[in-house]
C-alpha cells in the first residue's frame, strides 16, 4: 500500500441517523464475528434488498449464513471483492447496502450453473421479472438491474450476450466477485446459498431518478498490436505479432518480460475499438512466462491499441460531478475495477481517490470487470446515481 493507504477514518456509516440518503450503509470489520448483527441494527428495518460486499478475508459462507439471520425474511445478495467501497476505499471490512421498501422493490433471478445457460429460458425469465414488477409497484416508475457475477470462471462474456436479448429499455450494471490480489477463487451468495460459477441478476423498481453510468480515465494512443494466438475460451493471449505476447507486450513498454506485474497493467492499458468505441481489455496476470490472460474476451486477429490514463483522482472527481447536472445524486452504488485500485496505490493516490468517493457518497466495491448494458468491460467504475424521490 502507499503511504496514503486505505483507512477506515476515510468513511462514515450511512444508517438511519443519516438523515435524506436513498440508500442504507454500514461497515464492519471482516474478522468480527457479530459484523452482520451490527450492520443490521445499523441499516434499520423496513429493507426491500441487502447487499453484502465482503473481503475474501471473511469467512464468507459464515457471513452471510448471519446475514440472514441479521436481516430475517429481507432478500440478501453477497459477493466476495477486490477491495470494498463505503465512501473511499477499504479493505479487510464488511459492506453491506439496504434499499429502503418505501422506495425499492426488487426481483432476484439465480443463474446457477454459466457454464449451462439457457438463453431462451433465460430471457423469458427476465421478462416475467420485469412485467411482475411493474404491475406490482406502478407508482415505481423509474428501473434498473444490478448483475452480481462470479469473476473467476470467465464466463461474463457469455451471459451478457444472453442477457443482452431480455432487458429491453432497462439500463444494467453489474460487477464481478473477486478474491482480493489473489486471481483466485470467488463467490456470490444469495442467502446462505454460496455458488461459484453462477450469477444473480436482480430487477429495481424505484420511486427515486436513477441514471446507470460508466466511467474510464483513458486517452487512447498510436502503438497498436495484432493478436496472432490467442484461447478465447481461457482469454489467453499466446502471441502478439507473431511473438510471444508476454515478451512482445513488455518490449513495446521498453520492459524486460519478467517485469510484467499488475501495476504494469495498470498504467499501460489496452483497448480495441468495437461498433465506434474503444473499450478496455485489461490484462489480468501472466502465465507460463509468455502469455498474457485478460479480464475479458480477447480473440485473434483483435487489433490492441495502447492507452494512457489521465490523473485518476481528477477524472473520477469530474465524471461523477457530471452527474449532478440537474442536482446532486443522494446515493452512488458502483463497481470498481481493481486495476483502477491498483493505479491510485502505486500512484500513492488512494486517500486522493478515497476523499473523491466520500464527497459523492459512492458505495460498492472493487471488481475482476464490470457489466455496462450488454457488454462485460474493464478499467471502469460502472454504477447507479440515486436521487431522491420527487415527491
């Protein structure tokens, strides 16, 4: 960590005494055994939804087997993280999120097995969701979905074409559950139900404005690769220009290949440009020595162009001040790639960003990729603006 690290003292909770927040907060240290008992005084009754954001540090089948019984018949969804959000940056903590049922009403559908999914059935599912939702709360006008995915099975790409057919008008966002640094194993929960490979979709309606939103903090620049080998499938890059990809991709740094870590990643992007726009591919890790894994689909024949990241602290202060354009947000939930993370720590900018995302009062966490409508992307912050109820 850098010498402006992650703390605690960086956030407050959010319950019931915060007076005028859409959204519910609370954090607990993830070794406490009672967290959950603690936030769910914090959060207060009355909740439609609790959102558990968990550092890989817990015991996160114990969590949230507490979480329900905190939170009682209220619906919970838990995920593990990269690092978790609650007004900056924090590690090692417990967040969880409540949506008020004055102002929230959900429909969780379970996707259980990725590796099985059923586009049809799936797609007729989302739309039951969305038509019993809107004719259960009319005066709930304004929607949302929240995608809550296991990162560490590279099957986002896949759902999201799926789920691209059933969502109609409404504007998604989502992340994927990480395992810290590690690139390990990940979970999502609904309940006590602790699944791997598996995702949660859940349909908002709301009385309160919404806007879904994506951010980068990258200029795109002139050096451009050609992907000559790669494993879709693994999202394994072999060859780059017809060369080892790792050994190519740190020569056009001015690297030598062993030097290749997760801060390399960080400040050298890369994005490929797809219907108009360029999108991140982020690099995840390297394997074998010589190849290059990613956080999202990567195929041969993809054209990679290097991007250059502006100050991170600065451009996520003015995209979410866009934001209030026609008045201030009352709540942000966001995801958060770790590469994004990693950048503010090895720039030493992490109480920077953190006093950034208190000022906006953004919670979530930090992810393995983001889902943005139809597409699972990298090296954004990807979210909701919440604004209160206009009546």
């Amino acid at each position: 960590m850098d010498g402006g690290g992650p703390t605690a003292t960086l956030t407050t909770g959010m319950g019931r005494g915060a007076a005028g927040r859409v959204l519910r907060r609370g954090q607990a240290a993830a070794g406490d055994p009672a967290a959950m008992r603690h936030l769910a005084a914090e959060l207060g009754p009355g909740l439609a939804l609790v959102l558990v954001f968990a550092s890989p540090t817990a015991d996160f089948a114990a969590t949230m087997a507490a979480a329900c019984q905190a939170f009682g018949d209220t619906p919970t969804l838990g995920c593990t993280t990269a690092g978790e959000i609650a007004g900056g940056y924090v590690e090692d903590r417990i967040v969880a999120v409540g949506f008020p049922s004055r102002d929230f009403a959900v429909e969780t559908i379970a996707i259980a097995d990725l590796d099985r999914i059923e586009p049809s059935a799936l797609v007729d599912r989302m739309i039951r969701a969305r038509q019993f939702l809107a004719a259960a709360h009319p005066g709930f006008v304004h929607e949302f979905a929240y995608l809550m995915v296991d990162g560490s099975h590279f099957r986002e790409d896949a759902l999201m074409a799926a789920l691209g057919y059933g969502l109609g008008p409404v504007p998604l966002f989502g992340g994927s559950a990480g395992d810290g640094a590690r690139f390990g194993q990940s979970y999502v929960a609904q309940g006590a139900r602790v699944l791997t490979n598996a995702a949660f979709l859940t349909f908002v309606r709301t009385r309160c404005p919404v806007k879904v939103f994506s951010f980068d903090h990258l200029d795109v620049g002139t050096g451009q690769m050609v992907v000559t080998g790669a494993d879709p499938a693994r999202r394994q890059v072999r060859e780059i220009n017809a060369a080892p990809a790792a050994i190519e991709y740190a020569r056009l740094l001015g690297k030598p290949a062993g030097q290749l870590d997760p801060f390399t990643f960080a400040a050298h992007p890369l994005v490929v440009r797809v219907g108009g726009r360029y999108h991140v591919r982020s690099i995840q890790r390297v394997e074998n020595g010589t190849d290059l894994v990613f956080f999202s689909a990567i195929d041969e024949g993809v054209v990679l162009t290097l991007a250059t990241p502006r100050d991170i602290a600065r451009s996520l202060d003015d995209n979410l001040a866009g934001l209030a354009a026609a008045g201030p947000p009352d709540s942000i939930l966001a995801c958060d790639c770790i590469l994004r993370r990693i950048e503010a720590q090895q720039k030493q900018q992490v109480r920077e960003v953190s006093e950034v995302l208190a000022r906006h009062n953004v919670t979530g966490f930090s992810t393995y990729g983001e889902q943005f409508g139809a597409m699972h992307v990298n090296l954004t912050m990807t979210g909701v603006a919440l604004y209160a109820p206009e009546d």
